[in-house]
C-alpha cells in the first residue's frame, strides 16, 4: 500500500453504506465501525451488540489480484460472538496493510498470531450480515453479490453440509484454513431495503 488515502471514504458516506449491510432492525442499534488514517475508529457507539463495517480488499487471500484494489467495498454486520472473535483478525490485517506489510506477510502474521493464540478462531454464535445493495465485492459481479447471511463454524469440509453437491442446495460453504473456519453462506429473499434480490426475481 503506497497510501492509505485511496481506501478512505466521506464519515457519513462510509456509515450508511455500513449500516445497510444488516436488516434495520439489527444495523439501527449497531456500533459502526469507519476507516481513517490510522486504522478502524468507532464513529457510532452500538447498544444492542452488533457491528456494522465496510471491509476492504486485503481481507482477500493474498493471491487474488483485487488484494489491493480500493473499489473493493464489503458491507458487513456482526453479530456479538462474530464481533469479538471474527473481527480482531481483520482489523489485524487492516493494522499490517497501513504498516505497509506485502500480502504474503500479512498472511504469515495471521497463521502466526491464530497458532499462538493472539487471535482468536470465531465462537459460537458467530453470524454476519451482508445484504447491502452497495457494496462491491470483485471485478466480475461488477457490485454486490447477493444478499445472504454467513455463519462462521469451526472447520468442517463443505461437502458434510451439502455444499457443493448439487445446484439445489440453497447454502455455500468454504472452508478459511488460513482462520481455521469454515464458512456457510445462505442467500435470503430481499436486499436490506427490502427489495427483491435477484434469486428472487428468478436471476441468478
């Protein structure tokens, strides 16, 4: 990273588009979490134990040529649990990717931190919310995914929860060796504005 600038975005911009990862019901009483210069900053104290964050690209693996890409934009909403153990690791790799740290060593220090017990493996409980119409995930949706919610398990082969077996199982799963998880991803019905995704609509 040359500068941190180029992630940066307007505070109440950067807030909204936080928000609009999880169903108001959850976003409306969430901490949220913005980017400044130095790292991850609270700009909105939470009350009901969630926390809303726009991820950035170095939450990618670090062979995936968008590691450093600035349009990436990952609205998420965590749950208590997922707060407290899913969470560090990525403000960790937030902390290395503005010290300037290589993709291959922000990877090492994860696997190193994880071994030794200074970041923690997602508990149970461990849910996020990511039905934002706003985000832009990679190059080729060109935009968001689709709306879905993820639970954070421990590791586990896709195939023992149906992933993968057939274009009929409503769920995805991979699993994150580098965290030590896996992680089980189910669409839902509506972008968190309500409106119907595509799945709904019958796209794809």
């Amino acid at each position: 990273m040359a500068s941190i600038d180029p992630y940066l975005m307007d505070r109440d911009t950067e807030i909204a588009m936080a928000r609009s990862a999880g169903p108001n019901s959850v976003s409306s009483g969430a901490k949220v979490l913005v980017l400044g210069p130095h790292g991850y900053e609270t700009a909105v104290e939470g009350k009901n134990g969630f926390v809303c964050v726009v991820g950035r690209s170095w939450d990618l693996p670090k062979d995936n040529p968008a590691f450093w890409d600035p349009k990436i934009h990952g609205p998420i909403c965590l749950s208590a649990p997922g707060a407290r153990s899913f969470l560090p690791i990525y403000l960790k790799k937030t902390e290395l990717a503005i010290a300037g740290r290589s993709n291959a060593q922000i990877e090492e220090s994860i696997i190193d931190g994880i071994a030794k017990g200074e970041l923690p493996t997602p508990e149970p409980g461990s849910v996020s919310y990511m039905m934002s119409k706003q985000g832009y995930l990679n190059a080729f949706v060109k935009g968001p995914w689709l709306p879905h919610v993820m639970v954070f398990v421990p590791e586990i082969d896709p195939k023992a929860l149906g992933s993968d077996l057939g274009d009929d199982v409503p769920l995805g799963a991979h699993e994150e060796k580098i965290g030590r998880y896996t992680t089980i991803e189910v669409p839902v019905s509506n972008w968190s504005d309500g409106s119907p995704s595509p799945l709904k609509g019958g796209g794809h």
